[in-house]
C-alpha cells in the first residue's frame, strides 16, 4: 500500500504489520499507529460498466491452533466473510483476496462504498460454523478448542454492478440472481476516518533519545536510557524487560514474553504446579509451591509448529533473565506480537507441554487465563550457517524459519 512520507511527500510503501515508516528520502523515521481497521478494495472487471457498488467482507489472516482428536493442530488461515446481512451473495470471498491485486482505501478514493452491517465475527464463531457445516457433511466431530494468535483484520470491498433489474459480480460478470438492486441501493454507504493513520516521532518518551526499532517491531528500545516501549494506542508504555545474559554477547537474541496468568479451569499457580503438570523428572522443593509460574511464549511471529515447541521449550525451562543487564550491541529479533496477543496461546501452550494428554485436551475449552502482568526477556542464541543453536536449553531451530516469520 502506497503512502506519502509526512515530512517530505515522498511516496513510502507500507504494510498492514508496519509499525514504523522510513523514508528512503529524507530519512525520517516515525512510529505509527492505526486507526480502525484497513480497507482494501478489488478492481471491477474491464468490460463492466463503471459506478459499481462495493461490497464489505471482514477478511482474518493469522495462525489458528486447534485441538481435535486429542491432537493439537495448526495452520496459517486467510478466510473472509460477508460483512452484510443481505442473503445470495456470496458468502466469502474465497481466493480473491490472494489472487487479486488489493488497493487501498484512501479517504479520496471517490467510491460507493457500502458500510459493514455485521460486527466482525471472531474467526472461531466462523470457524466454527464450518466445522459444524462439516461435521453435518462427513460426520467429523467439532473442533472443540480453537485459537487464533497474530490475527490481523481488515475490510475487504469487491464490486458488484447493477445491469437493469439484475446484480452482476462485479469481477466476473456472473450474476448473482437472488440479489435484487433495490436490496442494495437501500444500503448505508460506508465514511472513512480522514486520519487512518497517525504518525509520531520516534523518540524516548523518558530521556528523548531517538528510538530503535524495525518496521514491524511493536516494542522499540532505547539505548540511552535502556527502556523498552510498546505502542498502545496512540502513545507508547514502558514494558519491563530482561536479558538472559552469557559470559560472551551471543549473535542473535530472541523476545519472549513471561507471562503470569490466573488460570481457572486448570491448576497452575506455582512452579511446582508447572512441574507437576509437565510430570518433568524433579523432585518438588518445597520453595516452588511460592514461586509463581510464567509461561514463557515467543514474542515474535513464526511458524505455527514452531510457536509452540519453543513456547514449551522456553516454559520448562523457566529461566531467569538479568533485569539490569545491558542491552546487547546487536542481534536483537525484532518483538512483532504484542503481550495480549501471545496471551491469547496460553492455553495452547499448556496443551504443548501438559500430560496427560489424555486427560488434559478434553478440558482445554474450560480452561481460562486472564494475564495478570508480563515482561519481556532476551534469550542468547548461536549461530551457525543454518541454525540458532540455544545449547543449555536443548533448542535448534533453521535460521530460515525467522526471516519466513515476518512474512505471516
Ligand atoms: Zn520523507
Ligand atoms: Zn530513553
């Protein structure tokens, strides 16, 4: 999606995950925060007439865990849904919106634009339905517990033209012959804020100094005063932070987020619950039964197997990061999940690492974990051509798997 630099007017390009527009120009780096939800459209077909109408669909792309047949299951979704009550048209938009060259809708984009009727639905209610669709089909039971993290929502407009007394699909030409014009012409059309978008400085709410970040980096640093920095709403909050620290400044660090939840449906308050739940080879000291359990989940995105092995990995590890420690020089992955976010996999996480599995699964649907507070920690990893190596943890995992989790 194609923008114009605030300073300078030079056009930048950005994605819907940016959080941070560079201008190649003048130089300029800002923080930015959205307002709403994008908007996108779909060209209409070349030989339909001009004037169509535009048609909103919620469209949700992100990583949904599921458990079914006491397994856990993952996949990268990209689904749309009808935005409008209106019956016969169609109900999805199906593989358009990867297809198909999406534009963005600027507030000049001089267009009728029906308004969303629905609210967005939760992928898991439109999951849901599916699953229930299928399980009316092929006899497949329900997804009993459902997930989505790093879930991104927009608006997705595609045409529809009026010819006479019937409603065409406006890429197609098809007609969509339960559609009578009246139904639409009586729709609301849809106003856009005129801000989408705000723009701030990058700049140490505390000392001044210019923070660090990449463009996809929803927690900016500040190395003058070492504090970090997550983007709510339209400012920044301080996030407290630790660096689980070597004797030599290892090449890579990677965010996790330390999570303290209270969980209802499920017994893990302490480290010993934690232990006892993971049925791990230690004998309980009594001391665990005070120590809080922190459920360490991976700050950053990447693939949906790997989300939950180093989730795992990183919670039965429970280590300790050094909140004083300096920041290290370099090799700092880039925080892309906010904490409410991978919050949201807690549940998932405990799946990953709980057994039995028997008995743990079927409970997952009940079991809730409102966070009661996070921090942030970096973990040391070496590198070799192929892997990041964290040797005292037992993790390996190819250095591909990083850049390829950027793009989810
Ligand atoms: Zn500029
Ligand atoms: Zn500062």
């Amino acid at each position: 999606m194609e923008w114009r630099c605030p300073q300078c007017g030079a056009p930048v390009v950005l994605e819907e995950t940016d959080r941070i527009l560079s201008c190649g120009y003048c130089r300029v780096r800002l923080h930015l925060s959205w307002r709403g939800h994008w908007r996108y459209w779909l060209s209409p077909g070349k030989d339909l007439p001009a004037d169509p109408l535009f048609v909103p669909y919620w469209r949700f792309r992100g990583i949904v865990f599921s458990c079914v047949d006491r397994e856990i299951r993952h996949r990268v979704a990209d689904s749309s849904h009808l935005a409008l009550g209106l019956e016969g048209l169609p109900a999805t938009l199906g593989f358009r919106p990867q297809a198909l060259k999406l534009r963005p809708v600027t507030p000049t984009v001089g267009a009728s634009f029906l308004r969303p009727e629905t609210s967005f639905r939760s992928p898991s209610t439109v999951a849901g339905d599916a699953e229930k669709r299928s399980a009316a089909g092929d006899g497949k039971p329900p997804a009993p517990y459902e997930v989505f993290i790093g879930e991104t929502v927009s608006v997705l407009y595609s045409p529809v033209t009026i010819r006479g007394e019937k409603v065409l699909d406006g890429i197609l030409g098809r007609p969509l012959p339960s559609v009578v014009p009246s139904s639409l012409e009586s729709l609301p059309f849809d106003r856009f804020p005129d801000e989408l978008v705000t723009f701030s400085p990058m700049l140490c709410p505390r000392c001044g100094w210019d923070l660090e970040g990449e463009k996809d980096s929803v927690v900016l640093l500040c190395r003058n005063c070492r504090s970090a920095w997550a983007s709510r709403g339209s400012g920044l909050e301080r996030v407290d932070f630790s660096v689980m620290v070597e004797p030599k400044e290892a090449p890579l660090y990677l965010p996790f987020w330390q999570i303290r939840a209270r969980f209802s449906g499920i017994r893990l308050d302490s480290y010993a619950d934690l232990v006892r739940l993971a049925n791990l080879p230690k004998a309980v000291q009594p001391e665990w039964e005070d120590r809080k359990a922190r459920l360490w989940i991976p700050a950053f995105k990447i693939a949906p197997h790997l989300f939950l092995r180093l989730g795992r990995a990183l919670t039965l590890f429970q280590g300790e990061g050094d909140p004083e420690a300096p920041l290290p020089s370099s090799g700092l992955h880039p925080v892309s999940l906010p904490p409410e976010e991978a919050a949201e996999s807690l549940v998932i996480t405990v799946a990953a690492f709980g057994v039995p599995k028997k008995t743990l699964l079927p409970k997952l649907p009940e079991i809730r974990a409102p966070m009661e507070g996070y921090s942030l920690c970096y973990v040391p990893f070496r590198v070799t051509s192929a892997e990041c190596i964290q040797p005292k943890i037992g993790l390996s995992l190819n250095r591909n798997a990083l850049d390829l989790g950027r793009k989810i």
